[in-house]
C-alpha cells in the first residue's frame, strides 16, 4: 500500500474491462471501484458482485484496493458493505458524509468485520469525500470521528450542486470550501485529495487545475481516465532545477545556522525557516516519488 496518494483513479464496479486494466495495465496509487454515482441505480447488486469477484482474483500490484460505497444515508450502504468487506479492500470510500455520526458509524462497522475476519484492528483505512454545504460545516467533527481517516477529498461537483453554484474553469466558486478541506485535513495530518477534471481529452487544462490544487496543499487528485495518471505524477514530481534549487537552500541554511546566521540572502532573495521548509517538502516529494514507483 502506498504512503502517496498523487492519483486516485475512479471506475464504475460494473466495468471488468476498466478494473482489469487498472490492475494489470496502469499504475495508479490508488485504485477505487465505484458503487456510486458511476454505476446505474439498477446495477447495483451486479457492481457488487463484479468488484468482489476482482478483489478476489485481480493482483493490483502496487496500487491501493479502495471501493467507494453509497452514503450512509442511502438504501444501499450496508448491502455494499456486506458484498465487497469479505473481499478485503485496503480502505473504504465514503462518499457525501455529512456529520460525524455516519463516520463514527462506518467505523464500529470496520472494527466488527475486521474481528470477524482475523484482520488487524483498525487497518481497514477511510478515506472520506467533503461534497455538501453540511459537511463543509460540520469538518471539525467529521475529521475527529475516526482514526481510520486516511484522507479527505473534496468534491466540487457535488458541492456546487448543493449550494447552488455554478462551476466554472478557475473553480473561484468552490475556493472556500477547496481550502476548508485541505486545511481540516493537514490539521490532523491527513492527506488531502483534489477535485475531479472531467474533460479528459484537455491535457494542458487538466494540468493546470492539478498544479493549482498542489499549490494549494493537495496531495493528489480524483482521476477518471488513464490518460491522467502520467499527468498527475509528473505535477507532483518536482523538476531537476526545482530539486538543485532545494539543494543549494538547505545547504545553505546549514552553513548559515553553523555560524549563527538565522535569515540569510540567496541570490537576492531573503532565505528564512519557512523557505528551508518549503525546500525540504520539494525534496521529500521527489525522494517519495522515487520510492513510490521502485
Ligand atoms: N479506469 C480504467 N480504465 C479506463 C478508465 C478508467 N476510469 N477509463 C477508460 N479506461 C480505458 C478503456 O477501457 C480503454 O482501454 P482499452 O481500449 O484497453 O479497453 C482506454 O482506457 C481508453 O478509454 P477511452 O475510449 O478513452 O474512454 P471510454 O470512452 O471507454 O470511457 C469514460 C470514458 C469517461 C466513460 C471512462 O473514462 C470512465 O468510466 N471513467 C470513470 C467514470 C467514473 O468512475 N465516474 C465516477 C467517479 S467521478
Ligand atoms: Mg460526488
């Protein structure tokens, strides 16, 4: 299982050919078999079967196993659970939370199968997607609810729709809540994983969204198609002259700090504590990178 979490990669639970591929064929760090909205409200007991029968006999290599459920709130969340937990996924997607109880509900839930199956306690992880107005409101408690909680994504498509708002290119409509989630989670060190980019025929638009997500403090990002993964990988993989630059900043504060220097000038620019960490976060991501797809 992955420590990284750059792509996130969606398929409807009905579609054998997609899950298939994106074990044998892609390297996603995560992997989510959908029962949700990507499977008809008639295939659902078919998606279930489908997804068990993958998480049984599929090797996913290094990509994490996830399956997202229906929320709690709907008629299919505990027949979901009841399909797909025996087949042992590593974690659990769970979609439109909206407080801390359907959190803390999912949670007993896990730690029940886990005992009955012989797994650890607690190694089934959540991972939980923030798509309403309530769960924007109630974050402080939702993010408290579970130490399972591996992650929050953020669901702007959802979002938009439950507040009334319009969704637009540069996402200004989406930014308060974009921000919440991905503060709420580093909060509690979390992950935190970024919207959907629908248009998966648009490279350069695509790319432009998962930089401004990472600038924002995303850790990686919803995908729906192939196409993407390279894509994502390469925002998160720092360049060479991003990597020498780390480089010379952290060798230089090393010498500065040697000899009592704190703030310090580097090619005309003031170096102080929060530029060294910012350079050692460029540096611990091309060194998980690396890691991450030996
Ligand atoms: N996961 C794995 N493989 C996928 C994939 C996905 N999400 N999307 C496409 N592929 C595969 C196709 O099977 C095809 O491979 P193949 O020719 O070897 O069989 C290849 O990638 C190219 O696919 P393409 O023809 O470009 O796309 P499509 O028209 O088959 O599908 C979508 C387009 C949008 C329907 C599809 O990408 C998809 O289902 N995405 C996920 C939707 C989803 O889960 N939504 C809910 C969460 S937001
Ligand atoms: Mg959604």
């Amino acid at each position: 299982m992955p420590n990284l979490r750059r792509s996130l990669l969606y398929m409807p639970g009905t579609d054998w050919r997609k899950i298939e591929k994106a074990a044998t064929e892609l390297d996603a760090d995560s992997v989510c078999l959908d029962l949700e909205d990507g499977v008809a409200l008639n295939a659902k007991a078919e998606a279930r079967e489908t997804i068990a029968r993958a998480l049984q006999t599929l090797d996913f290599r290094r990509s994490e196993k996830l399956v997202r459920i229906n929320p709690i709130d709907s008629d299919f969340a505990s027949a979901d659970l009841a399909a797909t937990l025996p087949a042992h996924p590593d974690g659990i997607v769970l979609p439109k939370v909206r407080d801390a109880a359907q959190v803390e509900w999912l949670h007993e839930h896990l730690s029940a199968a886990e005992d009955r199956y012989g797994w650890p306690r607690g190694s089934t992880i959540l991972i939980l997607i923030i798509e309403s107005a309530r769960g924007i409101v109630e974050l402080d408690a939702i993010v408290k609810a579970s130490p399972r909680i591996a992650a929050l994504v953020f669901g702007a498509e959802d979002f938009a729709g439950d507040i009334g708002a319009v969704r637009t290119r540069d996402a200004f409509e989406v930014l308060y809540a974009r921000s919440k989630v991905v503060t709420y989670a580093k909060a509690r060190g979390m992950q935190a994983i970024d919207i959907v980019y629908a248009d998966f025929r648009d490279p350069e638009g695509f790319s432009a969204e998962s930089r401004q997500g990472m600038m924002m403090g995303y850790t990686g990002k919803q995908l729906i198609h192939p196409n993407q993964i390279p894509l994502i990988h390469a925002v998160y993989m720092p360049t060479d002259a991003e990597i020498a630059h780390a480089r010379r900043v952290v060798e230089a504060h090393h010498a500065h700090q040697a000899s009592g220097t704190g703030a310090f000038a580097l090619d005309g620019k003031m170096v102080d504590m929060p530029v060294v960490k910012q350079a050692e976060l460029v540096l611990q991501r091309a060194g998980e990178t690396i890691h991450a797809e030996r």
